[in-house]
C-alpha cells in the first residue's frame, strides 16, 4: 500500500543524545515536511525539502537537521540542542506545494 | 504573515447533533489554499478538503460540508448529524502561493461526540 511510514512510534532519549526518526514514503512526492505538535499547539515546521539533495528551514529548525539524499527518505535528527524536544513529531509528504500533504502516523519523543 | 484562528478550542455535542468548526484565517497573498485534516485518536492526520482563493463555492461531502467565505475570511466545517466516529481534532490550514511553501495549521478543535 503507498503511504508514508515513521519509525519508531514511540522513541526515549536520554538528555544530550541526538536521536534520529525516520519517515519513509512510497508515494512519488517530491516535497517532504517534518512538523511537531506540541499539547493545545497547532503544527508547526520544522524543515521541509522540495527535492532530493534540498531542503529549507521551517519556523522551528534550531536544534534539529535533515537530509534527503533519496526522493523517498527525509530523516530528522534531533540534537542536544534542542532544549525541549519532548513532542510529537509528523512526517508528511506532497505531490508539489500547495497541494494537500499526506501525513505518517507520528513519532512520539520523550525525553528522560 | 499568514495566521488561521481556530476559537474553538474544545465541542462536545450529542450524537447526531450538526456541529460547526469555525476557521478564519489571515493572508496578505490573493492566491492561497486552504485546507481542513481530521486528527483521530491515532495520531495520524487526514486529509478532508483543499480550496483555492478562487473556488467560493460551497463543498458538500456526505455528512461533511464547508462553507468558505473571502468576505469574513472564513473556512467554516459542519458535520452533519454526528457520529462517535467523528470525535477527532480537526486543524484548519492555510498555505499562500508565493514565497511560502508551508502549511500554517491553526491550534485545532477538539471534537467529542457523546453517545
């Protein structure tokens, strides 16, 4: 089935580790997004790529980093940074912007 | 900047009730898109609706319908005699068509359907 798959769903990290999610998807999307959800928070941007070997800053990249080395693939890293990056992470992806993004099921961070 | 306001921050409503989401969003941009996606317990979002500034006319989808005005910049949701199934945060967004390639997600309205 196509779709977008993150990895893993649930994820611990101990403070001053960097920690990677991975987002996988088989639907031919050249633009990927990565957004977090923090409680009573809308989404926001973290980074988001519109082709292989490109990616841009979204409102809230500081402690994190991508790289899109395949169409398919757009992993986030999670730095040591980043001082509170106990949230909800969603991966999406879309044909080209401005059309609707198709979201994975989320990788919840906890820190401890 | 583009900004989208969800007011309501929490409904609840008996089944079978219609129930309204209200949207209203702020753009300096003529070309824009507006979307609505439905948050279930799970976590994953999906999609409901896309509309362009161009396309005024009102969407009806089953039980869903959107009603989109320029005048009040509003992108109003109402489901129609709801279901449990339904209980979900529903995000409003807004994406312009130049210079800004990203969704703006409002904070989100939390649906609960009571049996």
């Amino acid at each position: 089935d196509g779709g977008i798959t993150q990895s893993p769903k649930y994820l611990f990290r101990k403070e001053g580790q960097n920690v990677t999610l991975s987002c996988e998807q088989n639907l031919n999307h050249d633009a990927m997004y990565w957004y977090r959800q923090d409680p009573g928070q809308g989404l926001r941007l973290i980074y988001y790529s519109q082709i292989v070997n490109d990616f841009q800053k979204g409102d809230i990249a500081e402690g994190y980093s991508v790289s899109r080395e395949k169409k398919e693939s757009f992993p986030l890293t999670v730095t040591s940074a980043q001082k509170n990056p106990t949230a909800f992470y969603l991966c999406a992806s879309s044909i080209y912007v401005n059309t609707e993004a198709f979201f994975g099921q989320g990788t919840r961070l906890t820190v401890v | 900047a583009q900004k989208v306001t969800q007011a309501q921050t929490e409904i609840s409503v008996v089944e079978k009730e219609d129930v309204t989401l209200d949207c209203v969003y702020e753009t300096r941009d003529t070309t824009y898109y507006l979307f609505w996606y439905k948050q279930p317990p799970s976590g994953e979002l999906v999609f409901l609706i896309r509309r362009n500034s161009f396309d005024e006319q009102n969407e009806i989808s089953g039980r869903y319908s959107w009603n989109f005005q320029k005048s009040t910049s509003s992108f109003n949701f109402t489901i129609t005699a709801s279901q449990v199934v339904d209980s979900a945060v529903y995000f409003c967004a807004l994406s312009e068509r130049f210079g800004n390639e990203k969704l703006t997600f409002g904070t989100g309205t939390r649906l609960t359907i009571i049996p």
